[in-house]
C-alpha cells in the first residue's frame, strides 16, 4: 500500500494563504538543539508566538527571545519584562481596535 502525499497544489496553497509570520530563529544557527530563553514572572508574547502575556511567574522557558529586547532587564539570568501589565476581564477597546478574548486576560 502506497501512502497518501500532498501535491504540488497543496504546497501552493499553502504558500498563497500563508499569514506572513516568519519565525523566530535568533541564536539558531545550525543543527542542534534550539536555544532557549530564561523569563522570570509574567511577560509579553512576540507577535509571532500568538501575541499577548505569558502569565507564568516562576522561572521558566521559552524558544523565542525577549522582544523588544529594551522591554527587558536581566534579573539573575532571567529576563524581565519591566511593562506594565494591565487586566482586563471580557471584549474591550485595545490601541484603536476591539479585542474580543473572553475571559479575564492581560496586555502589555
Ligand atoms: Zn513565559
């Protein structure tokens, strides 16, 4: 029995309706296994990582870099995000637009 493969007409799709997000690859630069970054209490999200706040408060770790890397101080090798998180619980005006994340939740 033969396995089932995609063809050309599902790689072109997928390039035609690709969102345009690349990733993150700071640090990686052969093969190997990929560098983490150390965070320290709740943090924004890069964009390309979903957006939004991790709200882990221990230490732990990520595969994306700090961004933006100013945003950030080095507290005993952990990064920390010195922004202001703000809560929000439910859909509210967000910078110009309409954020609809039920729920509490939190930006930077
Ligand atoms: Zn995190």
């Amino acid at each position: 029995m033969r396995a089932a493969r995609a063809g050309p007409a599902l790689v072109v799709a997928a390039s035609l309706f690709g969102c345009g997000i690349a990733p993150i690859q700071a640090g990686r630069t052969g093969p190997g296994p990929p560098r983490t970054h150390v965070f320290v209490g709740a943090h924004g999200r890069p964009r390309a990582w979903s957006g939004g706040v991790c709200p882990l408060t221990r230490r732990h770790e990520h595969l994306y870099p700090p961004v933006p890397p100013a945003a950030f101080v080095d507290d005993d090798g952990a990064w920390r995000d010195t922004r202001a998180l703000q809560d929000f619980d439910g859909p509210h005006p967000w910078k110009g637009q309409r954020c609809s994340q039920p729920g509490w939740h939190q930006h930077v």
